[in-house]
C-alpha cells in the first residue's frame, strides 16, 4: 500500500509491518485470501482516490462490495447485468414497496437492503451464485384487428353465435354483411 499510496500511507501507518496500525489491519484483513487482497489492491487502482482506504474499506473492496452508488446504478439495468452482490441487495428489497415509495423513500429501502447485504458479506456469508440462465420471456401477441367494419362485424359474429346484435355493432339491417351474417351460405354448397 506504500507504493500505491506513498506518503499518503506511511503518514497514517508507517513503513513497518508491525505496531498498533498492522496489528489493526491483520485483524481486519483476517479470513481473506491472497486473491482478494490482489482484487482489493486493483479496486483501489479502479476508485482512483488518492488517499488509501481504511482497513474496513478495504476489506469490502477485496470481498468485491461495490460501492452504493454503483448498487444503485446497476439496479436500473436488466437482470442478465446485475453483478453478486447487487443481487444479494434485491434479496433484502420488498419490490412492491420500492416501486410504489417516492424517489427519497426507495433510496432509503435501497439503502437499508444494501447495508445488510454488506454487513452480511463482510461476516463472510457467500454471494448468491450468477443464475446459469435467464428465462426467455415473449410477449403475447396483440390482436389483430379487422380493419373494416363488415370485418369486424363477422368476427362478432363468429364469436358470440347467437347472442351476436347487429344492432350495436354500428352497422344497419340493410347493409350486406347483415344479410350474410344472417344467412351464412351453407356448407352443402361446397
């Protein structure tokens, strides 16, 4: 961290690897692999701040917690994107009771949900698994619509048989297509 952060990091801890400071870190680092202290050190990179992190901080960031903002900001985006964590966040959400709150009101359930999640992760419960696959959804197919009248009416026809009013289907007794409605042509003539 003293090369990443330089002055930065020896002002608050040192350069020794021993003393209050690193016993602090080495409890607060306990439990994470070699790994995750490589991913914490590039998501420090990534952040982009000058000043180092606080050892709790970093913890988070070698579990892969993002931030709140970043939560919020991938929430708005399809599900097949949403990253481990964010989606342990949503487990803590009522969904109805988000969408229906105000704007402050969601930030604040989302806020709620995603300090659980966190506290959860940094205690050391596991992520939920990346689902394999998404079900396909389609949407139903509109119907289609007869565009003329005379259409219309013998779609309604067809449909309601006997109880079928010509009356108010807007169309008048004399029209033709009453007369066929009527007297549909027989299927002996075929």
């Amino acid at each position: 961290m003293a090369s990443l952060y330089g002055h930065c990091w020896t002002s608050q801890y040192g350069v020794a690897f021993s003393g209050i400071a690193a016993d602090t870190w080495a409890s607060a680092l306990s439990g994470i692999t070699p790994q995750q202290v490589a991913d914490g050190l590039r998501a420090c990179v990534t952040e982009g701040d000058e000043w180092p992190p606080a050892a709790p901080r970093f913890r988070a960031m070698c579990l892969g917690i993002p931030s709140f903002a970043a939560v919020k900001l991938e929430s708005t985006r399809a599900t097949a994107e949403r990253s481990r964590f964010t989606m342990a966040v949503w487990m803590h959400v009522d969904g109805y009771a988000h969408r229906m709150a105000s704007m402050r009101e969601a930030d604040k359930i989302l806020q709620d949900a995603y300090d659980i999640a966190r506290e959860q992760v940094m205690r050391g419960v596991a992520l939920p698994a990346k689902p394999e696959a998404l079900i396909e959804q389609t949407a139903a197919p509109k119907p289609v619509l007869p565009e003329t009248r005379e259409e219309r009416a013998r779609k309604l026809a067809a449909l309601l048989g006997d109880e079928y009013n010509p009356e108010t289907a807007g169309l008048p007794d004399s029209h033709p297509a009453m007369a066929e409605l009527r007297n549909p042509p027989s299927q002996d003539a075929e």
